[in-house]
C-alpha cells in the first residue's frame, strides 16, 4: 500500500515538473486552439449566410425558367456561379440550366452544362445524377454507345435503377432488345424506393417481353407455296416500347 502511495505521490511530482517546463507551450497550445475554434466558428457562420445567399439566388432562378424568363435565369445563374462557385446551389443551378437546354432542343449546350457538374461538383450525388442526365442526353443526340460509356464511368449506387433504366434506353436505341430488356428488369428489381417512373419501366418490360419471346417468322422465298409473299404490303408492327429516350 505505501508503495502504491508513493508511486502515485512520484507521478503526481513527475506531471507537476511536466507542466512547469511546458507550461508557456500548453497556454500557446490552448490560445491557438481557442483562436482557431473562434476563427472555426466565424468562418461556419460566413458559409452558412453564403449558403443561404446562394439558395435564395437559386429559387430566383427556378422562378424565373418558371416564368419563361431565360433572360433573367440565365443572368442569376452567371451571378450565383462568380459570386458562389463552390456552392452546391451553383452545380444544381447548372442542373436547371440544363434541364431549361434539353426543353428547347439545345442539347450540345445541355451536354455541356451536365459534363461540367459531372467533373468538377464537390457533392457526388450531384455528380451521379449529372452522368445519368448527360447519358440521356447522349441518348437523344444519336449516341447511345458514348451514353453507355458515360454511364459506366461511376458506381451509381443508390442511383443503380435510374442508371439501369438509362441503360436499357441506350441498347433499345441500339436495336438490342435482350439486353435492353435485362436492364429494364434490373431497374425493376433494384427499385425499392420507387426511384424510377414505375409505370412507364413496367410498359417498357410488358412490351419487350412480348417481343423478345416472339421471334420475327422467316420469309418464304417460293412464291407457289402457301403463304408466300404476294407482294403486298405487310401488315404494321406493334409500336416499339417507349425507351425514354427524352432526357429527363
């Protein structure tokens, strides 16, 4: 028991020395931690007005593509990019720009506003949902193979069926009917949050199943034998599932 006491009544002088000689270095310490807190706090408090700035610059925005303004949208979007360029309200202004870009057929300047949240947002769910839109878009431009390498570029992770589904668009454009059918089920089956337009993925799969499962019948190439081909026209196709080729 002394021994226990006098290893303690050491340890306690050993800290107390510990402290005399570092002192000046422990008040620096905590002079500098409470200065950086306090600058820690000022600088939070400047990001938060900033940020609630740059929303309220964004909902200007939206208001105005609303109204059919792009006049004055666009202006907002060009201050809320100089004036916030790393806020994630200037990489969803983008977004909106894009959106505004694909309405009117502007899909090359659409592209490019995707590309440019897609490669240099902060925020990766921004960025995810930018590689999806630009892999429609992609889509609607006649590029269904360079959509498929967009979308192949990132994990989508909780954005797997909207990518499966964008998917399955690019191989419908590509005449691959199996595969575009695949993806559509993949989306179908990953959706549990119903992330996707469900409706329109459930007409998708209904439609290409059938034509999947219903090979196209050879042609008989002798005109005397039953069911020849007599020259007339043949009788129209099924309409072909919509593939939501529209960005969206």
């Amino acid at each position: 028991m002394d021994d226990y006491l006098l290893n303690e009544r050491e340890q306690w002088e050993a800290l107390k020395r510990w402290v005399r000689e570092n002192g000046p270095a422990i008040v620096l310490g905590v002079a500098v931690a409470a200065l950086g807190l306090g600058g820690y706090r000022w600088w939070q408090a400047r990001e938060n007005n900033a940020d609630l700035a740059a929303g309220a610059m964004y909902v200007q925005m939206e208001n105005a593509f609303a109204q059919g303004n792009r006049t004055q949208a666009f202006i907002l979007l060009g201050d809320l990019e100089r004036q916030y360029p790393s806020s994630p309200y200037a990489d969803q202004a983008k977004l909106a720009s894009a959106r505004a870009f694909v309405e009117d057929g502007e899909l090359d300047r659409a592209a490019d506003e995707l590309r440019d949240v897609m490669q240099h947002s902060g925020d990766s769910i921004l960025r995810l949902i930018a590689r999806q839109r630009l892999a429609r878009v992609q889509i609607a431009q006649h590029q269904p193979s360079q959509a498929l390498v967009t979308l192949k570029g990132a994990d989508p992770g909780a954005l797997a069926p909207q990518y499966a589904e964008a998917r399955g668009d690019a191989y419908y454009a590509m005449g691959d009917r199996s595969a575009a059918l695949a993806q559509y089920r993949l989306a179908r089956a990953t959706d549990v949050g119903g992330e996707t337009d469900t409706g329109l993925l459930d007409l998708k799969i209904s439609d290409l199943a059938a034509e999947v499962a219903t090979p196209a019948a050879p042609q008989n190439t002798n005109p005397s034998a039953p069911g020849a081909k007599t020259g007339k026209p043949s009788a129209p196709q099924a309409a072909a599932p919509a593939a939501g080729t529209h960005p969206r």
